[in-house]
C-alpha cells in the first residue's frame, strides 16, 4: 500500500492508497483507493503569559460521501502535487480504514 497525501488543484487534501495510472509510458492521471478528505484547523491558544502555543486538529472523511465506488479516477491535470503524509496522519487514516479508530480528529502541535 502506497498511502500518499494529494493536493488537488482546488486546495483540497486527499489521503489514499494512490497509484499512477500509465498510457504509452506516459503518466494520464491517478486512482486514488478509499480517498479521504483531510481537514485541517489551526488553533491558537493563549495561558495569559506573553507566549502563544498553536496545534492543528486534522479531521478525516470519505472524499465523496455519496459514492459506494471503492477507487476515484483522477486525470494527472487536477492533481498538484502529491505528497508524503506525515506520520500520525498515516496512522488516523490506516486506523479509521481498520475500524480502529477510537477518535474524530487528532492533534499536531
């Protein structure tokens, strides 16, 4: 499994297992398998001192929520960029996809 995190040309992030979809060696777009949108919120907090801490809550779900297809195919146009996720989302994605998942959202500080 190749789990891989997508920025998409309308500023979404998807996770997925994503593989490349190949015509004549030449690379025509993606097949993202169980794609989940990725929210991310920033939060800042104050402790009434002069310093400021901010952590990310990272909330996950289903990229079309309406669809039963397991596979999205997406041509290599709306794709911007794709990355590797860091690891506690890794972790949130393979736990929710597992059934594991004891939580809504995590937290990177």
């Amino acid at each position: 499994m190749s789990i891989k995190l997508a920025v998409l040309e309308n500023k979404e992030q998807v996770i997925a297992d994503i593989k490349e979809l190949v015509d004549d060696d030449k690379p025509v777009g993606y097949i993202f398998n169980k794609p989940h949108r990725v929210y991310a919120e920033q939060k800042f907090f104050s402790d009434n001192s002069e310093e400021e801490s901010r952590s990310v809550e990272i909330t996950l779900s289903p990229w079309i929520l309406l669809s039963a297809d397991k596979d999205v195919l997406l041509p290599k146009n709306h794709v911007v960029t794709i990355v590797e996720p860091i690891e506690s989302v890794k972790t949130m994605y393979q736990e929710k996809l597992n059934g594991t998942d004891n939580q809504g959202a995590c937290t990177i500080e």
